[in-house]
C-alpha cells in the first residue's frame, strides 16, 4: 500500500469505508493527507487533577481507578469512570457509549480532554475526548486537536488516526519537490512539515504557515498543468489555415443582414477568433458570455468562414432543448446564404449531407461521417467529459476548437483553471434588451407579490416561473422551500391559473414535454428546480420569483434571471429568503443594480469564498481544497512562478513527475 493505492483496493478496514470516504473526496491513501481540518480544538492545557476548576476546558493525565456501565431510571446507559494522578482524584462521565469499556480498562494509563464542571456536586469531566496513552505523543488529546469534514460513520477521531499512520509509515515518500529557489523567495514551509502541522500542529502560527505552503502548492501545480495542457495543444501539429481576405466582402454581406448591430464585445470576439483561424494552429479558445449576449451569432459567423473555405462545421451542446434552439437560430442565419444546417439528437437522425451539423452527444456516432471538418464548436463544454471533446475533434485533422460557456466565471478563476485556453468575453449585451427588473422582496410583501404576479399574467398574457432549490423538503434545512410541496401550495394560491412543475428527476422526454406545453403558452406558472438554469427560451415568461435565493451564489441567480427578458416586454425577477443575517441580504440587494454576469462572479467570490462559487462550483470547490480562488494575489504569484519555471522543468524530475499526476477536475456549473 502507498499513497497512490485506491481506497477501494487498501487494506480491509479502508475498503470498509471507501464508499463514506468518496463523499469526503478520499479515493486514494494519499488524499487522506490533504483532507485538511477546517478548525483545531485547543485542549494543550495539561492541568495536575488536583488544580482543575471548574469551568476549565483542559487535559488530564493519569490512571483509570474505577470505569462501569450504569443505568438510569429510565433506562438509559452511563459509563462512569475515575481518574487519579499523584494530585488527586476526579470523576468521568459519558452517556450511551458502552463501546469506551472496550477500549478503556481499569489500570490503563489514559489522557482525557474536555470542560470540567459540577455534575451531581461533584466536579466531573463531562464526555470528554480520550485515548489509552502509549509512548508520549498523543493525537486526540492534550494538544490543538484537529476537526476535519466529516460524514454518516467517519468520524474525525478516526480520520485522525488514520492521518497520523499514514504521515508517520509515508514519511520518507513525502519528498519535497518544490525547487529550492521558489522555497527561499517565498519563505515557505518545507513540504514534509507543512503536512505534519497542518494536521498536528504546535501551535496555531505553524498551523498558519502550514496552510499557506499546500495553498500554494496547489496553486502552483494548477498553474503548471495548464501550462503543460497548453503545450500539449501547441504540439499536435499544424492545424487548418482558413483564408479570410478573399472572403471579407460575403462576411461584410453576412453582417449587414443581421437585424442588429454586433455589441463592440462581439466584434472583438469575432475579429480574435479570424485570427486563430488564419494562424498556423489549431484554434484553442473559450467563449464566455452570459444568456443573450450572443455567442451563438459569433460561432455562426465562424461556421460561415469555414463554409467559404470549403470546410464542415460541428456544434455539440448538451441537451437536446439547447441544441433545437442552436439549430432554429443558426438555420435562420445561414440558410439564406446557401448552408446545409444538419440537426442529430437522441431521437434525430441525420440522414442528408451537410455544411454545419448541430447536435447533441449523439454526433459521436460512428454513423455520422465528416468529409472535411475543421471546426468544432462545443457549448457548455464543462458538461462534456474530456473523453467526449476528444472524440468529436477526432472526426477531422486537427480541426479548431472554439468552446462556449454561460456560467458566469470569475477572470481570475477562468484564467487559472482553463489557462490552456485563449479567452474571449462577451461583457455587455445586444443594445435595447431591457435589464430585468430585480427586487429582494422581504416576507410580509409575499401576499402581495403573488396578487401581482397573478394580475401580470392575466392583463399583459404573460407567464411565471417559480424556483426552489430542492425537489423535496430537506429535513436539515426545513426553511427552504421544495418543489414539490410549493407547487402543491400554489394551486391553492393562484385556482384560476393553470400551473406546472418541472425538476431534474423527470425523464428527458417528460420534461420535454412540460416545457413545450409551457413554451406553447398552455401553462401560465410553471414550478420548478434549478433545471430550467441554462438553455430554456420562453419570450412570452416575465416574471421569475425564486425561493429561498440565498440558497444559491449570485451569478447562478443571474442565469435563472436570464430566463426571462428574453421577450420585447419588460421582466420582472423577485427574490425571497427567510434569512435574516445583514451580509446575506446585502449580497442579494447587489441584484438589483448589477447585471453583468463575470461582475456578480467576481463579487460572490469575494464575499461568500471559493466553496460556493456562483454556479461554476454550486456545491462545493472540488476543484481547490487548500486554497482560496479569491486569494488574487497568491493566484498572481504561482501563475508568475510557474511560467518562470515552465521551460527548465527538466531539472526538476520530482517537480515533473508530481505534475503529470495532476487531473485537472471539470467545472461544473450545476
């Protein structure tokens, strides 16, 4: 067994728990060890028995006298122990936990931690931490203890014997790998201590230290793999040179047929992208921009270049309501300019040849030939698999790759987790597309929201959407509101409207059809999860009320925003909670007046921390464990070391062989 070893093909006891332990992200022996504490309980007070007072958080040290099950009058079980050291004597107490005489005898030597306090009139440790004392260090008592995330049935007591065996048996494979000048310029922890302080630190400083060092090193690691990813890319070969001079006037032609004008952002996203076209390698670029921004008129018009130079263009997006709205809006476009637009899906088959085909994962098929394809547009792409994006630019010779995302990405994280890719950002939206109309609505306003809500639908012919977070009512957070027992409720509220529900349980084609029965304006209120976030076009749908909106990071609150305005009529978002913490609320207030999508990333990111990030990470950073992607100017000066370094890793074999055991994790929105 080494650090590498899957949890599920270790020892008994680990495979044991290898399920549990995946919850906590652990997979292998070696991310026990970067399964960090997120606070220490402080019990380095060793008091004499004879001194202790109550009130005391502290640790004694000494002989088990006396250790008995007991039983109340009720029926309830008590362990009830003595200690004595030379000063003295004091009582112990724990309740229903029979096991502890399993692992505590009388005449053991033992360390106990906890508050000391009067317990029947007698001055009693009341439950506290211990351990059998063997040798002199202890893990779980009489220092800073750690306190690691937990799960159902892995407590932090055995979290941390694990650590501790593994630090000590792993110890000669923890080598240091970062290069010693980056150490000295930095003045940072040496890596084999860094991991021991972290979990079993001296004092709350080296714990400090400890932490700033894996940030670091995660950082740094993060900066160096994208860097790698990059070269990789730059190495694959020439890629497919589109000539653009001779065909600037059927662009030009293209362009004033449009009904609008491109924002400055578009054009400079298009001008950036003719350019990796005409270079020597294969386009590698992400195209960022909220719902409505326009990225599907800038790929269009790259998909027409390719057309010019006698090339074929794919589209892959994730869901097939997406990919019918791709292929209706592109088919509009570039029809009229002689294209043959193919649509595949799950339940479509593409039979006729084609220019551009659009589609979902079902372009993979080994039915669908490409006799020339150069350009590979991927949308939502962090909801491929790396195995899926690879395939789809298999089907030509190194053909460019443009990829698009509206999950709003804060510059900084999007600049560290897809440095391998150029980026284009689509800032502002089309001129004359009304800003939806936000407000954090507080709770004695909910009567009169639905009352208007009701008259919008029936004077102006409009429709609603509802969202809640949860499909069903979370018994740990009994405030929020779910799906399904709103929707029960609402019918009640609004008798006369027709109303209906939508959540991620639903099978594909039943959620098809709820959202084509809402789109064709059969349902005025439709109830639902965060499903209905990316890919959803109802013009006719003004008004968004969302439950329990702190719940969720500000710029997945922008995209479920963007469900709606979407028409010529002014829109209308609300937001509810039942929070009543000042920060919370100042958070939700920011709706109001911002609405640009990377703004509102970057100020999540700032105010809530990387754990939440807006969207791009909703549950939780799988991404970064140690470090902080508001931490700019730690992100500044790994992004800085790592490109000084990049070029001489050669001499560095410790370094290059941690890099290639990165895996960059996908980002994902949901």
């Amino acid at each position: 067994m080494n650090l590498q070893t899957p949890i599920r093909e270790a020892s008994r006891p680990y495979k044991m728990y290898a399920g549990r332990l995946e919850k906590l992200g652990i997979t292998t022996v070696g991310d026990f060890l970067y399964h960090i504490p997120f606070r220490y309980d402080d019990y380095s007070l060793i008091s004499k028995i004879g001194r202790v007072q109550a009130g005391e958080k502290i640790t004694v040290r000494g002989e088990i006298t006396d250790i008995k099950n007991e039983y109340t009058r009720n029926r309830k079980r008590l362990q009830k122990a003595k200690i004595a050291d030379e000063t003295g004597e004091i009582n112990v107490i724990w309740f229903n936990q029979p096991f502890i005489l399993n692992t505590i005898k009388k005449g053991d030597n033992v360390s106990l931690s906890g508050k000391a306090d009067f317990f029947g009139n007698k001055l009693t440790l009341t439950s506290p931490d211990y351990e059998v004392i063997f040798g002199n260090e202890t893990i779980h008592t009489g220092r800073l203890v750690p306190v690691y995330p937990e799960t159902r049935g892995v407590s932090s007591k055995w979290l941390r014997r694990q650590v501790y065996k593994i630090l000590n048996e792993e110890k000669e494979n923890l080598k240091e790998f970062l290069p010693e000048e980056i150490i000295k310029r930095e003045g940072l922890m040496d890596f084999k201590k860094a991991l021991a302080e972290i979990h079993f630190p001296d004092s709350i400083e080296l714990a400090k230290q400890a932490r700033e060092r894996l940030a670091f090193d995660e950082l740094f690691l993060l900066q160096l793999s994208t860097l790698e990813k990059r070269k990789k890319w730059e190495s694959v070969g020439p890629g497919i040179k589109f000539r653009l001079e001779k065909f600037n006037k059927n662009i030009q032609d293209f362009l004033d047929s449009l009904p609008f004008e491109l924002t400055n952002a578009q054009k400079r996203a298009v001008k950036e992208i003719f350019a990796d076209l005409e270079g020597e390698k294969p386009m590698n670029r992400l195209l960022e921009g909220e719902v409505g921004s326009g990225k599907t008129v800038v790929s269009a018009i790259a998909m027409y270049l390719a057309f010019l130079n006698g090339y074929q263009s794919v589209l892959m997006a994730p869901t097939e309501i997406l990919v019918q709205q791709h292929y209706s809006t592109i088919s509009n476009l570039l029809l009229p300019f002689g294209l043959k637009v193919g649509l595949v899906t799950g339940n479509i088959k593409q039979k006729e040849e084609f220019d551009i085909l659009v589609g979902t994962h079902a372009v993979l098929s080994e039915k669908i030939k490409f006799n020339n394809l150069s350009l590979v547009i991927i949308d939502e792409q962090q909801r491929f698999g790396v195995e899926q994006r690879t395939a789809i630019r298999n089907k030509g010779k190194n053909p460019h790759l443009l990829t698009m995302t509206a999950t709003p990405i804060p510059r900084t994280v999007a600049l560290t987790i897809y440095g391998d890719l150029d980026l284009s950002l689509l800032d502002e939206m089309p001129v004359g597309r009304k800003k939806v109309k936000t407000w954090l609505v507080p709770p004695e306003k909910r009567d009169g929201a639905y009352a208007w809500i009701e008259k919008e639908i029936n004077e102006n012919k409009t429709q609603a959407f509802i969202i809640c977070p949860f499909i069903e009512e979370s018994e740990s957070m009994v405030t929020v509101k779910a799906a399904t027992k709103e929707f029960e409720k609402l019918k009640s509220i609004f008798p006369k409207l027709n109303i209906g529900m939508l959540h991620g349980k639903m099978k594909a084609p039943e959620k098809d059809k709820i959202l084509n029965s809402f789109k064709n304006k059969k349902m005025d209120i439709l109830v639902a999860t965060p499903v209905v976030e990316v890919g959803i076009d109802i013009p006719n749908a003004t008004v968004i009320m969302i439950e329990a909106s702190d719940r969720f990071g500000l710029a997945q609150l922008h995209q479920l925003r963007g469900r709606v305005g979407r028409g010529e009529m002014q829109s209308y978002c609300l937001l509810f909670t039942e929070s009543k913490n000042e920060k919370t609320l100042i958070r939700l207030k920011s709706m109001e007046n911002i609405f640009i999508g990377a703004e509102l990333a970057e100020l999540d990111l700032r105010l809530r921390g990387p754990g939440e990030l807006g969207g791009t990470m909703q549950h939780g950073n799988d991404l970064l464990k140690i470090a902080d992607f508001s931490d700019f100017t730690l992100i500044e000066k790994t992004k800085k070391e790592a490109e000084k370094i990049f070029y001489r890793l050669d001499k560095y074999p410790v370094l290059t062989q941690k890099i290639s055991g990165i895996n960059v994790k996908e980002v994902s929105p949901d």
